[in-house]
C-alpha cells in the first residue's frame, strides 16, 4: 500500500516537472505604443498554444533595446528604428547585426479635448506649439488660453518620433512629461487646453486633430485608409527587434503575428496591418 502511494506521488512529480519543462517562455519588451497589441497578441496565441507563455512588459522603445542588449528580453518591441549607437552595442556583444521586423502601421496621433473648438492643426502650426513658439490657442484660431503640453520621455520611441518628424528641435520646457501613453490621454481629456500625443489606438475619451501637411492642404484623421494610402501625415512602422534569426517557438510566434490572422489582431485593437 505505501509502495503504491509513494509511486502515485512520484508520477504526480514527474508529470509536474514534465510540463514545467516542456512550456516554453517568450519575452518580449520595449514600446509602451505596442503594449496593448502585444498583450493581445500574447492572449491570442496562449489560448492556441497552451504550452507556451509569452511575457510582455512596456517601459518605452529605448528601454525594450537595452533590454535586448544585456540580455534580459528575447524581442524587443520598438515604435522606431534602432539607433546606430544601440546597433552596434548589439554586434559588439553578440557579433550579431540583430533582426528588424516590422510588424504592424500606427498613425500618431494628436490628442485634443473634446471641448477645444480647434479641430485641426498644420505639421509647422504643431511644431511651434510643441517647441513653445505658440503658447496661446488663439494663436492658431482658439480660446484664448495657455496651451498645456503633454509628451512622452526621452526612452521613448514615440517621443524620438514625433521629435523628429513633427517638432524638428527641442521640445519646449513647459511640456510635462508622463510616464505613457494612457496618461496623456488621460491628462488631455481631463485639461481644457491639453494637447499632447500618442498610438491612434489610445484616443478614447478625447478627440483626433485632423493634421494638415500645410496651410493649402486638407485636414487628415488617422485611419486604416489614410495610412494605407499615405496622405495622413504622421504614420510609421512598428518593429520587434532580435539579436538574431529567430527559431523553435519564437520563430512560430512571430511567424504568426504577421500571418493573416496575427494582423487581424492588429485591425481589432485599433492599430493599422501590414497589408
């Protein structure tokens, strides 16, 4: 009798340590933009391969490549390209050049308050408020009230995006700075004169501006149409970075994140596919 015990317990044992080591555990870090699709992505592929996990955490695209480069995550989530200097700490510690894979099209948005009668904006007009040339929206056809700013951190890729493409210099002093995209939008629904901006996907609770090339061109929303098309000005690629040609369950993850029904995914979270 205490044979049969001790060998019942031994297979429950065994049984337990087999399906420990068979689960497979994916990292995947970085862009605070691709959270909410990586999660999704995550629980869609988890329900339809229990055997494996996939653990996904924000932190800001800089922070995902560092992540990548010391180690401590296997894909690096970025809403930018990797920097030289980043690409060649990469191959100085893994004599690898990395892997860039683009996966999915955002639109970045510009977030106003729903009870701002300014509805739309040009590329210069964003630049100035953003740089702090324009501090006042009746300036651009407003209230006349003191703009709030509201961005991103340095580490993020959407800061270094919108820096680049849009203010085109430093960001003005009086621009507060927030820890995510969630808490700008956050801080422009609840502020009259907020502005700030972020993934079109996080736009819930206030409003798109429509974005202008120039003074002659037509006010733009962000949308599957417009960033397929390219005529909404402020859109660009989102990419998974790795140290080297993915393999085994990595390579399947990823294999079906840009297959027909991983960009679907992509369609019901609010972000933009591929094709």
């Amino acid at each position: 009798m205490y044979k049969a015990k001790l060998a019942a317990v031994l297979i429950v044992v065994m049984m337990i340590g087999f399906s420990l080591t068979t689960t497979t555990k994916i990292t995947v870090k970085g862009s605070d933009t691709m959270v909410i699709l990586s999660q999704k992505w995550a629980e869609v592929y988890m329900r339809k391969n229990p055997s494996v996990f996939v653990q996904v955490t924000g932190g800001g695209s800089g922070v995902g490549i560092a992540a990548l480069i010391n180690g401590s995550t296997m894909i690096a989530n970025a809403s930018r390209p990797i920097e030289q200097e980043e690409l060649e700490k990469l191959k100085t510690k893994y004599k690898q050049n990395g892997i860039q894979i683009a996966c999915a099209k955002d639109g970045l948005s510009v977030y106003l308050n729903k009870t701002n009668p300014v509805n739309e904006l040009t590329i210069d007009q964003l630049s100035d408020i953003f740089s702090g040339a324009i501090t006042n929206w009746k300036q651009v056809g407003g209230s006349d009230a003191k703009i709030q700013l509201y961005g991103r951190e340095s580490s993020s890729g959407t800061f270094e995006f919108f820096k680049d493409h849009v203010v085109k210099t430093d960001f003005a002093r009086t621009c507060q700075t927030l820890p995510g995209t969630a808490a700008i939008v956050n801080a422009v629904k609840k502020d009259k004169y907020g502005i700030g901006y972020g993934g079109a996907a996080y736009a819930e609770g206030v409003k798109d501006c429509k974005i202008k090339k120039d003074a002659k061109s037509k006010g733009i929303l962000p949308s599957a149409a417009t960033i397929k098309n390219k005529t909404y000005p402020i859109s660009r690629y989102l990419f998974m970075y790795l140290r080297e040609k993915p393999t085994g369950e990595t390579k399947k993850f990823i294999d079906w994140i840009l297959s027909a029904e991983g960009q679907n995914v992509i369609v019901e979270v609010g972000y933009y596919p591929l094709k």
